[in-house]
C-alpha cells in the first residue's frame, strides 16, 4: 500500500465503547491504529504518514483503518 501523509485533528468519539479518530483537513475520517498514548488529546492537531488497512475488521463503524507510522504533536490540547 502506498504511504500517505496527513494534518490532522484527534477527536475522541464517545460511542461503540470510545476510541479516537482523526479527521483530516480533506475532512477524510482515519481510525488510527497504533496511535500511542501521548497523542490522545481530543482536539490536538497532528501531522502523520501511514498506510490505508485493507484487510482488518473493527467494531467501530467509522473511518477508514490506518495504520500510523510516524507522526508529530503540531499543536497540543
């Protein structure tokens, strides 16, 4: 899969049990696997490469699943 690069903001989503997703300035809707703790701030705005996951299953109906590779704390919340 091709490597795509990203700013985005974290959004905690209250719903199918609470996670955190990532909604680009493209307003595309990425939930993020592999997104460490010290980048869970609902609200914080991140850059960020990975790749789409094609073939995972998850219980939360929203987003496209990627998987992060590196990424950077722009501006905390």
């Amino acid at each position: 899969m091709k490597r795509e690069i990203y700013t985005g903001e974290i959004k905690y989503m209250p719903f199918e049990g609470g996670f955190y997703g990532i909604i680009t300035e493209s307003n595309l809707k990425l939930l993020p696997i592999k997104l460490l703790s010290q980048y869970k701030q609902d609200g914080a705005i991140v850059a960020f490469s990975g790749r789409y996951i094609k073939d995972i299953k998850t219980i939360q109906q929203w987003g496209s699943p990627f998987l992060i590779e590196e990424i950077k704390l722009l501006s905390p919340k």
